[in-house]
C-alpha cells in the first residue's frame, strides 16, 4: 500500500479542483483560453478549470472546444478531482474519435486507472499509446509515466513478464522492465532468473544508474544457487477459454496452499497464461525451465497445448513431471515417461461403451446420433471403429445441431435407412429373388407409424440436457433400442429432464464417480471455503487440477526426482472424483459403464445385462 500512495501522490499533488461554473456566453473565448494557459503554466490548475469548462462547454465541436476539453481533462486530473477528470474523458473520447488530442486524454485515463490501483491495465495503455501516438509531447509524459510506475514496484513478476511482450523496443522501458524482473524473483527466491534479469540491465547499460541498480542486485545474490524449485502451471487466463483457465488455477491453488500448511515446505507456483494457444504455451515453458529450477508442470488444459508441451519436455527434459488435468486426446501420456494425463481420453470412452455393447449386451446393429461438434466427431469415429472391430456394425449415422427442436427430418432418415435394412432381410428370409421389393403404400405406413428399432442407439452429446433431450425425440419419433452414452451424459439433468425416458440407459464415465462420496464433498467444502462460497464446476476442471497439483507434490516431496516413476508404480490413487487408476504409459484408465435404474445411476460394470 504505501508503494501505491506514493504513486497516487505522483499523480495529483495539486490543490483540489472545485467545481467550475459556465462562464457567460459573452465572455472572450480567447481571453478565457489564455487565462487557462496561464494559469497552467504556472501549475494553478484550480484557476484553470472554470475558464476552460466554459470553453468546453460553449464550442464543444470545435477546435478550440477539443483543446480546451483536453486540456481540462489534464488540469482535473492534476487538480486531484480524478471523478471529474474521467466524466468528461469519457465523454470527448466517446464522441471524437478522430481528435488529434485523443491520444493526450487517453493517457489521463490510462493514470487514473493507476490511480484507481487498476495499475496493469493502465500501464499497458501507455504502452499502447506511445506505440501510435504522433505527438512527441504525449509520448514523452507517457513514457516518463511508465518509468515511474515500474520503479514504484506496483506490478508482480507475472505481469511484468507479460508487459515484456508488448514493450516495444526503447530501451529504457525495457532495462526498467528487467530490473524490476529482477527485484521481484529475487523477492521471491527466484535466484537464477535474477541473475539473469539483472544481467541483461548491466550488459545493456553500462555506466547507467539502472546498470548500477543491477550489478548491487547480482553482488546480493553472489554466491547463492538457483533459488527454490518451482511448479509453473500452464492454463488460459485470457482468450475464449479463461473461464476454465481461472477454474483450473483455483484447483492448483487451493492444492498448493494446503500442501505448503501442511508440509512446511517451500515451492514456488508460477502461474503462467498460454491463452490456450499451443506456441506460446511451448515458448513461455521453454523461458521458464531456463531461468528457473522448474520440478514439475501442470497443464496444459487442451489437448493440442499438452501434445506440444510434452513431447519437447520428454526429450529436453525427462526429469520434469508434466501432469494434464484436462486434456482428452488420447496418447499424450505416451509421449514419455514423464507425462501423465488424469482426465480419460474422449476416444477409450467411446470404446468402452461400445465394448460393453456388444461384449455384455449382446448388440450388432448400431443407430449414431452425433452433435456437430469436434466432440460429437471423436466419439462417433471411435464407437464405429470398436463396434466394427468386434464383428457388430453402424448401419446409420445422423448428425444434428445441439440446441435443436425440430428433428423430424434426421429420424426420418434414420428410419428410413433401418426399414429398407429389415424389408430386406425379410425378403431374403421369404426366399424373394428381389430382396428390394417393397410395396410403397407399405413402407409409408411403417415409415409412418411403427416402431422402427436397432438394438442400440449411441447418442454421442456432450451435455446431459442435451443428452435427455435427444432421449425424448427418439421416442417421439418411434425409433427403438438401448441407449448409449458417453460421459457427456452424466449428471443430474439428465435424469431430471430424461425421467424414465432415460431409464435402462448405459454411459461410460471416467472414474466411478458419485458426487456424494467423501472425497468429493471434502473437496468442495475447502474449494467453497478458499473461494468466497463458488462450487466446483461441473465440468470437473476445478478437481481434477486439484488432484494434479496434490497428487504432483504429494510424490515430488516422498521421490523428488523420481516423482514419474514413483506414480508409475503406485498405479491407483484416490482422487476428488474416483479412483486414478495409470496405465504403463501414464494415462488414467478408470473408465466405468453406468447404467439409469429408477432414476439413479448405478455402477454396471459387470455385464449384468448380458
């Protein structure tokens, strides 16, 4: 705090501003303007808010108004009325957006959001401005800003890590960036990546009392190691995805914090945003594991960033654990013996209640109903190539738009498909040379009004209510057989909006997991606790980077560097959801079919429908 009032103080020092009055329409707009420049001049902004209100508010659309406007924008802020100074910012840059004093207002906006502690946001529109700014003037104040905000060590390592991307290229914003790098590593035990901060300032600025700044930073660290092991974890805090990114850290978070309560013991988390962009994931990674003694890695939450991730990190450096929580493409694990995945891969999902399909429930003819979606495409994909492996057979596939109401025409098809299947198998049955015939009044009223059914209908959604959704159109439309699902199924609104609809129904699901289990409920009530009352989210983002980090630190302080092959042989390991049960290449195999009996979902992995 007293960091950030000295800033404040920097910013409004002046005497406060009291509300202007309008001056009279008679008065000299000239003479009011150059009382205001006089009187700015001489650093009396009080006496020039009234005398360039009036202006303002006089000939608001043109030049002179635009001046005036911008040049009370200023004097406001200076005056220490910071309300005042942003009301009318506001206004102007609403209204002219190709002034040429809008640069000049937006660098008043820009310090008030640092003086309203927003100190990140406003630092990274000065950046913006002096990038494209044309006024010398502007770019100047804007830059001396900046230089003073980064020496008043307001900004985390974090954000200054990010402010490096977007610095450009003066080099006094930049020494200022890595000196204050430096100051916060070395802060936080971060001894190599000071040392490598301060080194860039001194070899960039010899003779300079930033170079001298940093040389005092390295002569502190002289004779110190690499400082405490870190954990980085890789997730999206901004972009399409941050909502699950901020799920993924509150887990890592919550995990960290009561390991270190627990343990006593010191290691570091570096929370890094890879904004789900698989590049910058594998770039930012590659920074970190040079500066730092990084230990382990958790993430990165998508598929595609933690393919990228672990297969550089299996061959650069075998000896750091990476654990994904989330990321579902199968054989990522496999990429090395330190890789492990906690969420089941979307396509051993897809197998396993095809299996269980054929193998317990006796079915060879299969109906796929898919979601136009990536999701809907991997399990359709490797339900049929399981289905077909076992001898059985997909006869129909039909898509649909998630969110529809209106299906008529995709289950016409797929009755359609079935019916001249079974009008053909009779007639072969009947001994008819044509095994096609079929009397078209006929197939209309069977088309029309019987029960056309398959011995199982795969319903590849993502979503429960979708999932229940589809359940009620199958039945609507006379389409018969056991349905089938994935873990998209599973949760409470299928059963309340399927209702019996659903009953019968077989799903697999990673773990077996039952939200009532101990386990779970522990898990929610430390998460609720630690993060003002907010429950973990149903797309178990929030648990399963939970057990990542717990089941990371939990091994790493028992093996140390021996972490992968101790978890490797452990094998099984409880966890928020079920039970993680690694396969030889370090992916979670603890898939499980379900079945809805009496609207519950009951374990059913013992082929009891066979």
């Amino acid at each position: 705090m007293k960091k950030l009032l000295f800033t404040l103080t920097f910013l409004s020092h002046w005497a406060f501003c009291a509300q202007a009055p309008v001056v009279p329409s008679s008065t000299s707009l000239n003479e009011h303007w150059a009382t205001a420049v006089k009187a700015v001049g001489a650093g009396h902004f009080t006496e020039a808010c009234a005398p360039l209100d009036g202006i303002s508010r006089q000939v608001w659309d043109t030049p002179l108004g635009e001046k005036a406007t911008a040049l009370l924008v200023e004097s406001y802020l200076q005056a220490k009325n910071p309300k005042k100074a942003l009301w009318v910012a506001k206004r102007f840059l609403d209204s002219k957006p190709a002034s040429p004093y809008r640069d000049r207002v937006q660098l008043v906006v820009a310090l008030l959001k640092i003086q309203d502690h927003n100190v990140y946001a406003g630092v990274e529109d000065m950046l913006a401005i002096r990038e494209y700014t044309k006024n010398s003037n502007t770019r100047t104040r804007a830059k001396d800003a900046l230089l003073q905000v980064l020496a008043s060590s307001l900004l985390s390592s974090g954000e200054l890590q990010n402010l490096l991307e977007r610095a450009g290229t003066d080099k006094d914003i930049l020494s200022y960036i890595h000196l204050q790098l430096g100051r916060e590593y070395q802060g936080e035990n971060r001894w190599k990546a000071a040392r490598h901060e301060y080194g860039i300032v001194v070899r960039s600025n010899s003779g300079t009392p930033v170079a001298t700044s940093a040389q005092q930073g390295l002569d502190a660290l002289d004779g110190r190691g690499n400082g405490s092991p870190s954990v980085v974890v890789l997730a999206p805090l901004s972009g399409d995805f941050a909502e699950f990114g901020n799920r993924m850290v509150q887990g890592v978070v919550l995990a960290h914090e009561e390991f270190t309560e627990r343990n006593g013991k010191k290691i570091l988390l570096q929370i890094i945003d890879d904004r789900a962009d698989p590049v910058r994931a594998i770039h930012r990674i590659q920074d970190v594991i040079e500066l730092d003694d990084v230990v382990g890695i958790i993430g990165p939450m998508t598929s595609q960033g933690a393919t990228v991730v672990s297969a550089w990190l299996s061959k650069a450096h075998p000896e750091i654990t990476l654990i994904t929580p989330t990321a579902t493409d199968e054989g990522i694990a496999s990429l090395g013996p330190n890789i492990f995945q906690l969420n089941v891969p979307t396509a051993r999902l897809a197998r396993s209640i095809a299996e269980y399909a054929v193998n317990c429930m006796g079915a060879h003819d299969f109906a796929i109903l898919t979601p136009v979606s990536d999701y809907g495409h991997i399990m359709t994909d490797e339900f049929s190539r399981a289905v077909e492996a076992l001898g059985a057979q997909v006869l129909t596939v039909q898509q649909y738009q998630e969110g529809g109401t209106d299906f008529k025409t995709e289950f016409n098809r797929i009755r359609a498909s079935k019916l001249a299947l079974d009008n053909r198998r009779r007639n072969i049955s009947k001994g008819l040379d044509d095994a096609s015939a079929f009397n078209p009044r006929d197939r209309k009223n069977y088309l029309d009004d019987s029960l056309i059914s398959f011995d199982a209908v795969f319903i590849a959604s993502s979503d429960p209510s979708d999932a229940a959704s589809m359940a009620s159109h199958v039945a609507f439309n006379k389409l018969g057989g056991k349905l089938l699902g994935s873990s998209g199924w599973y949760g409470r609104a299928l059963l309340a909006d399927g209702k019996h609809l659903v009953d019968g129904a077989h799903l697999s699901v990673p773990f077996a997991e039952n939200s009532d289990d101990a386990g779970f409920a522990k898990f929610a009530k430390s998460f609720s606790a630690r993060w003002d009352g907010a429950q973990p989210d149903k797309e178990r983002v929030s648990g399963l980077s939970y057990d990542g980090m717990r089941i990371f630190l939990e091994f790493w302080l028992n093996k140390g560097s021996d972490n992968a092959k101790a978890i490797l042989q452990k094998k099984t390991i409880a966890g928020v959801y079920g039970t993680y049960q690694f396969d030889s290449a370090g992916a979670n195999a603890a898939q499980h079919v379900m079945t809805v009996s009496k609207g519950k979902f009951v374990l059913s992995d013992n082929c009891s429908d066979k």
